[in-house]
C-alpha cells in the first residue's frame, strides 16, 4: 500500500468521523432544542396560571364589592323609610322611599343568598306592617348579620 493509499484511508476516516461527529452533534442539538421548548412550556403554563388566579382575585373583589354596596344601598333605602315614617316629615316623599326600597330588595333578591334576601324580606315586611322600632331593629339586626356573613363567605377562597 502506497501512499495513495494511506492518503485515501486518511481521509475516508476524516470523512466518516466528521459525518459521526455531525450526527451526534445535530441529536444533541435536537435534544437540547425540545429541552427548551418544554421548558418554555412550562414557564409559559406558569404565567398563564398567575394571570388566572390574578383576575380570579380581582373578580372576587369585584363580586365582593358589588354585594356590599347591594346591602349597603337596601339598608340605606330602609333607613330612609324608618326615618320618614317615625318622624312623620314624608309628606308625599313616601311613594319615593317605597320605590327605592323596593328596588334595594330586588336588589339583594338577585345578589342572594336566600338568607340574606329572606332577612331583607323580614325587614320590608317589618317596615310594611309598621312594626315597633324594637322589632325593626331585630330585623335590621339580623339582615347585618346574613349580609356579613354572605360578604365574608364570598370573600373566602
């Protein structure tokens, strides 16, 4: 064997070592790249995941709100009503704290739960049958309590 020969086996082995050398370096490569991609994924689903239990958060707060000012504007509107009837100064304003009152109930009817709605219901009814101030204020009372309680349970995880 010549040096032709050494030369053509020389190089075939450059060429076979080269083109093994390649192959590994392209299945590493490919490895590496789906390593990425899945670790992309996955800090992509984590994100995604703090973006839901953010707005989650903020539609709780929101729903939270709206339930209190619900209860807030019924309690408002029966005070209104107490006021004018106890003191006597309604003239004709009653048709008007009737009108907003019954619009604060339906209110609190719609935002539930039933207990608070059945002790806004107690408190109308009260007020409709011109109840005594001790037991209007038991039902006052008792409609804080439910609307606390409904608040505080929609504002739990």
């Amino acid at each position: 064997m010549g040096e032709w020969g050494i030369a053509l086996i020389a190089a075939g082995s450059a060429i076979v070592g080269s083109v093994v050398t390649g192959w590994y370096s392209r299945s590493a490569g490919v490895r590496q790249a789906e390593a990425a991609r899945h670790a992309g994924d996955r800090q992509a689903e984590a994100l995604l995941e703090s973006v839901r239990m953010t707005l989650r958060g903020a539609d709780g707060q929101r729903a939270v709100a709206l339930r209190r000012q619900v209860y807030a504007e019924f309690l408002g509107a029966a005070e209104a009503r107490l006021l004018t009837e106890r003191s006597g100064r309604g003239g004709g304003g009653g048709g008007d704290h009737d009108l907003s009152l019954q619009r604060a109930y339906a209110g609190v009817v719609l935002e539930g739960p039933p207990e608070a709605a059945a002790a806004a219901n107690g408190l109308l009814e009260g007020l409709r049958r011109h109840d005594s101030l001790d037991e209007l204020h038991r039902a006052k009372s008792t409609f804080v309590e439910e609307a606390r309680r409904a608040v505080a349970a929609l504002g739990r995880p």
